[in-house]
C-alpha cells in the first residue's frame, strides 16, 4: 500500500480520511491542495507529512519559475512558510523543508531555473526514498529486540501509511512477523480521529497479522491481564534528551506500561529527532478543532456549547522509555548521552 505516487507533475495522495471504507487517491497539482491534505490529515502521520511537503515544495517552485530570481526567490519563502503552518507538531515536516531550503540557498544563484526545479524534484525523490530505507533498516534491528514470538501493543498509525512505505512501529512489527516472533498485534483505537481503527487494523489486516482492535481505555486491562508483552508507537519529535511526542494518548500508555513492568519502545527515524530542544517541554502540541471531540464520525455525541480541550499530541517523558528504535540502532537510556552520538553519526554520514 503505497500512500503517496509521485508521477513527475503530480502528487497523489491516499486519502486517509475516507479508510477503511474508500479506497481513493487525491491527485495534488499544486502546492496550496497538498498543504490542505496535510491540515485535513488527507496525509498524515510525520514522515509522510515531510515527504508529503517536500513534494509540495517541488510544485511551488515549479508554479512560480518567474525568471527574476528576486521574484522567484519571494515565492519560495511563501511557499515555504506556508507549508510550515499547516502543522506544529511533527518535526519531519520542518526538516524536509530544511532540506528543500538548502537547495535554494546553495543553488539558486550558480544554476539556472529549469536546472534547479530539476535538483529540488531529485531532492524530493530522495527525500521519499530514503523513507523507505530507513523504515526498513530500523525495522531489523527492532525486530532484533524479539527473540521469541510475542504480543505487541500499539496505539495511533505509525506503518506504512504514515510514511512513504513500511512503516516505523508498525514496519518493525512486520520484520518480526517475518521472522516468526509476533503472535498478535493490540491496536488502540485512537480516538477521536481513529487512525488505530481505521488504518493500524486495516493495514496489519490486509498483510494478515493477528490484529485485536480495542478502545483506548482497554490497554490497562489489557496488560493487566498478561495479554501484552511490549508495547511500540511512533513519534512526531523526540527531544534531544528523549522525551517524545506522539499521538494523544501515548503517554498514558508508557505509564500504564511502566506499571505493569512492559517494555515501551519508540520507533521513529532520525530526522524525527529535534536536537534543538533540550527537552519535551519546549515540543509545540497541536491543538484541533472541538468538532472531532463533539461529534463521533460526523454525528454529534456531546451537548451543545460544551467546552473542549483537544490536544493531538502528548509527551511521554524519557524516563518511560525502554528503547528509541532508529535507523541506527536501538538507542537506550542514558538517552542523553546516546542523542548526541547518534547526531554525531549523522554528520558523520
Ligand atoms: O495526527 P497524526 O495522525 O498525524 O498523528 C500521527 C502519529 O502520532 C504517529 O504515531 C507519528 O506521526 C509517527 S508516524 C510513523
């Protein structure tokens, strides 16, 4: 299941919103729709999201191409900025446009326009297929941590939908199926947008792992009763000390899993990693829209006027944390110490 097709003109995008129940793919030719998939959560999930954007990115320069480079370089920044206002929280997003910004500033006056459109497309692919790499290389030495098989616990959509292809929890869940190390897969609903419902169990479904959908207030019972043995999500932005961001949620999961003495593991790629904050509390959380928490799959399911908090994401504390899956390596705690070597290693690269 591929969630995004880049066909050279245009982005298709695999409408997230419509799953299970429709199959449908949002054919994107310009900037402006592919920023609006990403609000409306058409596309969602923080590697596809920055995969999504630097896509995005490639068509705003293509609809500018002004040949004055004062005036190209103008909408660039505004193409720019707004795709860096269509959501806060997951750092991907930011760093894919990094990467897309830095082509500007290091091409754009040593190249003509039509050979700089070329590089920020090849930018863009690289952006995708490194995606998919990752997601793959991370998802072996997760599997690694499995020696026997095992029941897993996880909560939001972090598989292939959520990235270019694979998947980060969900694609080291599918190495140690692989491997014959996973007995049944617990997927937390999710509430209130469902993406545990929806796509988690529709995606272990069609690849035919043992999938158990329960409500979010389930997983302490759950546990309780020996039927989990580690728990793995995804992340949005982990902090240089650990502490990770992800869907709502999760962080009651890590406590509930530290309670019941699980093993709670994070699975997210390097450049899910912001090592400029020191610490989760400085991570921007997403606030939504109170519709999604009044109204239940568009019928309305609280009274009138009644006032709502509607965070899409928490922060669990490093201390919580079992072990960071990466493309690396499987980071452990002293988290620390072990963020700044993996930043190290990136530069090495
Ligand atoms: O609001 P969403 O659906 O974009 O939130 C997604 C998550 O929280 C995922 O767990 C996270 O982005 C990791 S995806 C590999």
């Amino acid at each position: 299941m591929q969630s995004m097709l880049w066909d050279g003109q245009s982005l298709s995008l695999l409408n997230q919103t419509k799953l299970p129940a429709v199959v449908e793919y949002l054919k994107c030719t310009d900037y402006e729709r592919i920023g609006e998939a990403i609000k409306k959560l058409e596309v969602r999930g923080a590697p596809a999201i920055g995969a999504a954007a630097a896509f995005a990115f490639v068509l705003g320069a293509r609809q500018s191409a002004k040949s004055d480079r004062l005036l190209f370089l103008k909408d660039i920044e505004s193409v720019d900025g707004y795709l860096r206002s269509t959501r806060p929280t997951a750092v991907n997003l930011f760093w894919a446009l990094d990467q897309m910004m830095n082509v500007i500033k290091e091409q754009s006056d040593r190249i003509e326009l039509p050979n700089l459109l070329n590089l920020l497309e090849q930018k863009a692919l690289f952006i995708a297929a490194e995606d998919k790499r990752v997601n793959h290389t991370m998802a072996e030495f997760g599997a690694a941590l499995f020696k026997e098989p095992v029941s897993i616990l996880t909560h939001c959509n972090a598989g292939a939908l959520a990235t270019v292809e694979w998947g980060t929890a969900l694609g080291v869940i599918r190495q140690a199926f692989s491997e014959g190390n996973i007995k049944r897969v617990f997927a937390d609903e999710t509430r209130p947008l469902l993406q545990g419902a929806r796509l988690t169990a529709f995606e272990l479904q069609q690849d035919h792992i043992p999938v158990t959908l329960i409500t979010d207030n389930m997983a302490g019972w759950v546990m309780k009763n020996k039927m989990v043995d580690a728990v793995i999500v995804g992340a949005d932005r982990i902090a240089a000390n650990g502490d990770t961001a992800n869907k709502i949620g999760t962080y009651s999961v890590a406590l509930l899993s530290h309670m019941h003495q699980i093993p709670f593991y994070v699975a997210a790629p390097a450049s899910t990693f912001d090592f400029s904050m020191a610490t989760g509390e400085q991570i921007p959380i997403e606030e939504r829209g109170e519709f999604e928490v009044t109204h239940f799959q568009g019928i309305q399911s609280a009274p009138d006027g009644i006032a709502v908090f509607n965070p899409a994401f928490d922060v669990t504390p490093n201390q919580y944390i079992t072990g960071i899956i990466t493309e690396y390596g499987v980071l452990k705690p002293n988290y620390q110490e072990e963020i700044k070597q993996l930043k190290d290693k990136m530069e090495e690269n």
